[in-house]
C-alpha cells in the first residue's frame, strides 16, 4: 500500500515537470528572437541608423582633417652682381618650389643703383624653402617673416555660411507654399535676396582665406652695389660734381635775373624822387637877379 502510494507521487511529480517543460518551449516559439525584432523594426529606424554613422563620421572626420589655418608672409633682400641674373635665379626659385612670381617692380639710378622686386606665391608647405634657397642667390642681407592665424574667423565664416543656406532652405521653402498677398511673396523674395548675398560674400572670404593659407606671399628685394665712381660712360662722380657745380651756378645766375626784375622798378622810383628834390633844392639856393646876395628862398622870405 505504501508503495503504491510513493509510485503514485513520482508520477505526478513527472506530469507536472513535464507539463512545465511544454510550456517553456511554446513559449520560446512565440517569442522572436533579438534576430528577427530588429530585422522587424520600423524602416524609418533601420533608415535612420545609416544616417546617424554617416554624421558621426563626418563629424569625426571633420575634427581629425582640421589643420591650422595660419597666413605667412616674408620680406627678404639680397645683394647680388647682376640684377638680371639674379631675377632669374629668383624665378627658377619660385618655378622649382611649385610656385609663381606674380608681381614685379625695377627700380634703376645712379646713385641708388639697380634693384627690382618679385613677388612670390609659395605653396605653403616649402615656405621654408624658398628662405632657405635665397642664400645661394646672392648675400642675404636681411629677412622678415610673420603669420597669421585666421582658425577662428575661418570658423566663423563657415558657421555664417551654414546658417545662411538653411536659412535659405527656409526662405525657398516658404515661397514655394506661400499663397497670400503678392506683397508678402515680394517680401520673401527680397530677403532671399539678401541671404543670397551674404553667402556668396561669406564663400568669397572662405575663399579668399584658403588660398592665402595654401599659397603664401614672399616679397624678394634683388638689386645690385651702390656704385662708387658712377656707371661706364659717364664721367664718373667728379664729372657730376662740376656739372652740379654748373647747374648751382645757372640757378643763380637766374635767381639773380629775377630779383632784379622786382630791383630795377625800385631804383628807378628811388631815383626820380632824389632827382626831384635835388632840383628843387638847387632852385632854392640860386641868386636872384638885381637882389644883391640873396637866394630866392631869402627874397620869397623878406616879400
């Protein structure tokens, strides 16, 4: 009796484990797995998962390409035997370094001697170079460098520009849904205007910045020896001393002549009256006839 009584037990304890078990594997048929909820997810979800790696990457891109922007300009003077060759050693400099002269400006005299000036664009990246092969040219005699860093009003500029295109989204967006008054559409249309404006004003100065930071300017003062006794054929400083001497003399000589074109009116005025008073002086002093002894002044005094 007993034992049929634990028999018993056993067997419901086994139906109830069982039991147990069919219920769990029902409920794990029900139950998608992680698989199938996210291959089950909404598209707009599975579309917006692309979008946002494509921006942090971008930003992340972004951040590590970032590079100083900074604007570097030199001057530099060199001493050389001959201007012309040392132009073009200048110009072979500038080709060699993968730039370009783009101004240039000569300067000749007697005293001062002969000097030009180039002006260089060179990439930024060999900037230091092109100092450095200055010195083979000729003796260097001085040189002056200085940067500027535009990062930040480079950034601004950009932000500006971000702005002013989704403002201009906007402003697009509006005037295509607009349906009022021809006023109001007029009003849109001028401050789509004026957005236009200041993007293309701010791209200009992006512009403007990236290719002073990309190319940089080096000013290149060439030019020859003062010379000493004057250039050939010329007669050399003595010569130039007696002809200065000449043209000091004639410089007087005419200022001379001038004076006395204000002089001579003077004396002659000076003259007239000291010959008057000189007549009437002598009228004065003259004898009278049948007055004995007496001027006329004596007789015009007694009468």
């Amino acid at each position: 009796m007993k034992l049929s009584m634990v028999g018993s037990i056993v067997i419901v304890l086994f139906a109830v484990t069982g039991c147990r078990e069919d219920n769990v594997r029902r409920n794990r048929s029900n139950t998608p797995s992680a698989e199938a909820a996210l291959a089950g997810a909404p598209a707009a979800e599975r579309l917006l998962q692309p979008e946002q790696a494509a921006t942090s990457s971008t930003s992340t891109s972004t951040d590590s390409t970032v590079a100083p922007m900074i604007i570097r300009t030199g001057d530099a003077s060199i001493e050389v035997d001959s201007l012309d060759k040392g132009m073009a050693a200048v110009r072979a400099l500038a080709g060699r370094l993968g730039g370009y002269v783009a101004n240039t400006s000569m300067q000749a005299g007697n005293e001062q001697g002969h000097s030009a000036t180039l002006q260089l664009k060179i990439p930024a990246a060999r900037f230091d170079e092109a100092l450095a092969g200055l010195k083979p040219i000729g003796k260097l005699e001085s040189t002056n460098v200085a940067a500027e860093d535009v990062g930040e009003e480079y950034v601004d500029v950009s932000a500006r520009v971000a702005n002013g295109r989704r403002l201009e989204t906007r402003l697009l967006d509006l005037l295509a849904t607009r349906t009022g008054k021809l006023s109001d559409v007029l009003e849109v249309e001028t401050e789509l205007s004026r957005v236009r404006g200041e993007i293309d004003s701010a791209e200009g100065r992006l512009r403007y910045l990236r290719a002073h930071v990309a190319m940089s300017t080096l000013s290149v003062t060439v030019h020859e020896p003062v010379p000493i006794v004057g250039e050939q054929g010329s007669g050399g400083v003595i010569a130039e001393s007696f002809r200065e001497m000449w043209r000091n003399f004639v410089s007087f000589v005419a200022g001379f002549i001038a004076l006395l074109g204000y002089l001579v009116p003077l004396v002659v005025v000076l003259g007239a009256f000291m010959y008057g008073l000189v007549t009437i002086s002598r009228r004065m002093k003259r004898p009278v006839p049948g007055g004995v002894g007496k001027t006329e002044s004596e007789v015009v005094g007694s009468g």
